[in-house]
C-alpha cells in the first residue's frame, strides 16, 4: 500500500467486503512502539438508542486486513464479529 496520512485515512468510511456492512469511520490506529508500525485502525462502535446511552462495542481491525485504502473508503476483510473488542468506561479496552 502506498503512504497515507493518519488525518486521511480519519476521514475515510470502512467497509466489510464480505458481506458489505458499513462498520464506521476511522477514529484512531494502534502503533507498535518503538518500532512505529501501524498494527491496527480502530472504529467506534455504532451508538445505542439515540445516541443517549454510549456506543456499542468498537472494531479493531488489524493491518493485514485491509484490502484497499480508496479516495472515500477502506475495504477490509474481516467479519465484524472477529474484530469487536469490548469499550472501557475509561477509554480504549486493549
């Protein structure tokens, strides 16, 4: 894959393609430290009712899995229920 910037790659919708679910859009990457690798991107999770009573669990979805980074979009390969990690009340559940 070519070069993105993190602030593009943000702005971009991530789609499954195996079953062409809209999972969100890109709000962080996880890094390996010291190496500065990218070894992850990290969608919200859909909003409970509303909005009112927080989000659901979010997808982590690692590198590898990431077919195509295009103009609007990023296609991965994964199952959405592979990738979900579980939401801390304090943040990120890593």
């Amino acid at each position: 894959m070519s070069c993105v910037k993190f602030t593009e790659l943000r702005c971009k919708e991530v789609i499954c393609v195996n079953d062409g679910q809209r999972l969100g859009f890109v709000s962080d990457v996880r890094v390996e430290v010291p190496e500065g690798c990218v070894v992850a991107i990290i969608v919200p999770g859909p909003c409970r009712f509303l909005g009112l009573f927080g989000r659901k669990d979010d997808f982590v979805i690692p590198w590898n899995c990431i077919r195509r980074i295009g103009p609007d979009i990023v296609l991965v390969d994964i199952k959405p229920c592979d990738c979900r990690v579980p939401r801390s009340k304090s943040g990120w559940a890593f």
